[in-house]
C-alpha cells in the first residue's frame, strides 16, 4: 500500500481534486488530469490553441489482440479546430513522439482528430441597467437632435453602455 505524505493533516485542493477527477476521467476518456495539464507543452505553441485531448481507445482484451498478449498501443482522440486539423495531420508523427515521451512508454501509436471547437465559447456580457437621474438627463440632451427612431434607439443602447457605472 502506499501512503500519502501530508504536512500535519494539510492537503492541497489540487491533491484532492486530481484524486476525484482522475478515476472518472479514466473510465470515461481514458486520460488523465496530468494528461490535460500538460498539453500546451506536449503540444507545442504550434497547436495548443487549437487542440484537445478527448480520450484514449485501449484495446480491450488479449484475445482481441494480434500476437496473442502483446501490449497495443492506443488510438488518442484530439479535437481541432478547422484548417488546423490539415497541419495537424502533418505534424502527428512529432506529437505521437512527444506524448509518448510524456507517458514514458510507447502508449499512443495513432491520432484520431476530430474537427470541432476547441475554445470555450465567448462570454456573453449582460445588458447594463437602465440609466438614472443625471447619467439618463445627460442621456437625453446628447440624443436631442436625432430624428431616426432606429438611430435614436441604437444611441441610446450605446450611451447607456459607455455611462453605465457598472464596469466589466
């Protein structure tokens, strides 16, 4: 058995984290938080804005296996985006390379890239709320001249942005 080290009772969240996260991401995906953590390096600056790991395929039995019980590689799952995925494509032998490297055995002998988005999508910003006393006065006198009710509208979502006190 082994035992963890712990400073008088002190474990970090990460420690903790890592030991929930990791058997779930094992059974579902194959990879681990290790794995995640460290793509940007494995992946190089050329990729690692537009790459993810997935999931690891392992061979599921020795009898499925040819040679009768040798040891299968498996088939590592990468989301790219877009053209990327073409670049990637060239590139795969040095990334099988560098993630093998990262594993310490020969565990990954294909890529299979998936093309999807790999950043998270952008935040979308609340509306301000609706100007008050002199912020709304100030508003109003800015917009007298405006005759277009589509124009005086669009200034007016806009003013109340840039005057709004509350700030992003």
């Amino acid at each position: 058995m082994s035992e963890r080290k712990t400073r008088k009772g002190v474990v970090q969240i990460s420690e903790v984290a890592n030991g929930l996260i990791d058997p779930v991401l094992a059974k579902r995906a194959g990879i681990n938080t290790m794995l995640l953590g460290s793509w940007d390096e494995i992946a190089g600056a050329e990729f690692a804005d537009c790459t993810r790991p997935e999931r690891i395929a392992w061979p599921r039995r020795a009898s499925e296996i040819p040679g009768e019980g040798r040891y299968q590689p498996g088939v590592l799952t990468v989301a790219c985006e877009g053209a990327r995925a073409l670049f990637l494509t060239h590139a795969q032998g040095e990334l099988i390379q560098r993630i093998n490297g990262f594993f310490g055995f020969h565990a990954i002998g294909q890529l299979r890239i998936v093309q999807k988005p790999v950043a998270p999508p952008p935040k979308r910003y609340s509306r301000p709320p609706p100007l008050v006393g002199e912020a709304a006065r100030r508003l109003e006198t800015m917009m007298e001249g405006v005759e277009s009710e589509a124009l005086k509208a669009a200034l007016k979502r806009l003013g109340t942005a840039v005057l709004s006190t509350q700030r992003r």
